[in-house]
C-alpha cells in the first residue's frame, strides 16, 4: 500500500504574535513555527496503516521556518520518502496552497498514484479544513474528513474509514481508493522519536525539493487583504444570572440596545 501524507507548519500560538510592519500579515522575524497538531496525526496514523498493511509512506511539507526538523524527524518515525514543496510565495492562501501541492502531486516523479493521501482535517490558520477537500477536488479523487479510524482492503481497492460527528456521534463509510483523509486523531498518540534517532536520519537520508507553482499558475488570490489588526481590549464580559426567563428578557434588551433586533 502506498500512503502519501501532507504536513503544513502553522505559528506557534504559545508565543506572542505580532502583526508585519506592512498591516497585512503576521510577523514572521522571530515567529516559530510548529507542525499542526492534526497533521502529526495523519502521519502517526500513515505509519500504523504501514506496520498493517506493508507498503511506503511518503511525506510532503510545503516549505517554511523549522520545516527541515519536522521531515527529518517523519524519516525517523518511520516514513520512507520526504518531500520539500520550495518557492512558496508570501501571502499563500489555502486555496494556493492546494493548487501548489496538487501541481507538485502530479508533476514529481514517483509520488502518485497513491493509494491514501492523508492530511489533518484542519490547522489553526485554516479551521474550515479546507486544503483537504480542495486538494482532492484538483485531484479528482473522493474525500472524508473529521476521521479517526482507517482500514484498508487493498484487494478489493476500498477503504473503511470512521468520521466524527457532533454530540460523540461516529460514522462508518467505505469509500474507494485512492481517497483523500482529513485526519481529526489517530488510532493511537503521535509517537516518540529520540533526538539521536533523528540526527542520524540527517546523517543518512535526504530531502528531495520540488518547486511550487507560482501565484498566477495557482490563480491568485480570491480575495486582497487589506489590513490586519491585533484584538482591542474593551471592558470586562458582563455575566447574567437568573432563571432562563430573566435571562432571555435580558439578552433581547440587550440585543435591542445595540441595534441587533
């Protein structure tokens, strides 16, 4: 079984952001960057449904601070291939960066066809999950997200896949394959992988690097950002108390106060 799996570094939101001098962006001089949590999944579970099935799993990241340590540290999890998507341009959205990793998908050597694309249903800058679903509509392939089960009939060319639902509701699917996964958790928790594991995977296995699409091939923005701002602080919350009645008779009055009813 060949496994593909997409990883994206997203800020680090332990730390202080600040917004770029320009108003349009983040400040990225001392930003740190992090493998999205949902990402670290999706390989975790690439390399549970490698161990179970046999095959490869190959790892593609588009390119940004740190980037390097995260795919050195896939090879040492288990992945046997690592793919660095270079020349991203500033201000990529997500529909550009599916454009981008569909075109590299497709254009790179040895990539596809693959069985499962997995990636994690959602990041901290795109929480509509998105970039899964676009990629598989570039890809003209099927797609389930919010999943936290996968198995796999090879021989048959489907796979069974669980999907998270609101109010602890789970749902069962058999989709065909190849298939693109947005991956909510794994089977199991991201493991561990000593430092020492990871320096000698440096020492023993590269990066291959392919070039993105530009903003015109990718179609651009859809929309121009024009300014980006930090939150202002405005006074303290006020918190209601009484019976349901009392409550509601508030809200309305405070609704009807501010112009909203």
């Amino acid at each position: 079984m060949k496994i593909l799996v997409l990883l994206k570094m997203v800020p680090d939101v332990v730390e202080e952001l600040e917004v770029a001098p320009d108003g349009k962006g983040l400040d990225l001089e001392f930003l740190r960057m992090i493998l999205s949590e949902p990402d670290d999944h999706a390989l975790e579970e690439a390399l549970i449904l490698k161990e179970r099935y046999g095959g490869s799993v190959t790892v593609a990241a588009l390119d940004a601070p740190d980037v390097d340590d995260v795919l050195y540290t896939a090879l040492a999890k288990g992945a046997d291939r690592v793919v660095k998507v270079a020349d991203i341009e500033p201000g990529t959205t997500t529909r550009m960066a599916a454009a981008a990793l569909s075109g590299v998908l497709r254009e790179s050597t040895g990539l596809l066809p693959a069985d499962l694309i997995l990636t994690g249903s959602q990041a901290i800058d795109d929480l509509d999950g998105l970039i899964a679903p676009l990629l598989a509509h570039s890809l003209e392939l099927p797609y389930v997200g919010i999943v936290t089960q996968v198995r796999a009939d090879e021989a048959a060319k489907t796979a069974t896949v669980i999907k998270e639902y609101p109010g602890g509701v789970r749902g069962e699917f058999e989709t065909p394959l190849p298939v693109v996964l947005g991956i909510q958790s794994a089977e199991k928790p991201p493991r561990y992988v000593p430092v020492a594991k990871v320096r000698a995977a440096m020492k023993s296995q590269p990066i291959e690097t392919a070039g993105a699409l530009t903003a015109a091939d990718a179609g651009g923005p859809l929309a121009e950002l024009v300014a980006m701002n930090k939150p202002m602080v405005t006074g303290a919350a006020e918190m209601i108390e009484g019976s349901p009645e009392d409550i509601a008779g508030r809200l309305c009055g405070i609704f009807a106060e501010r112009g909203v009813l």
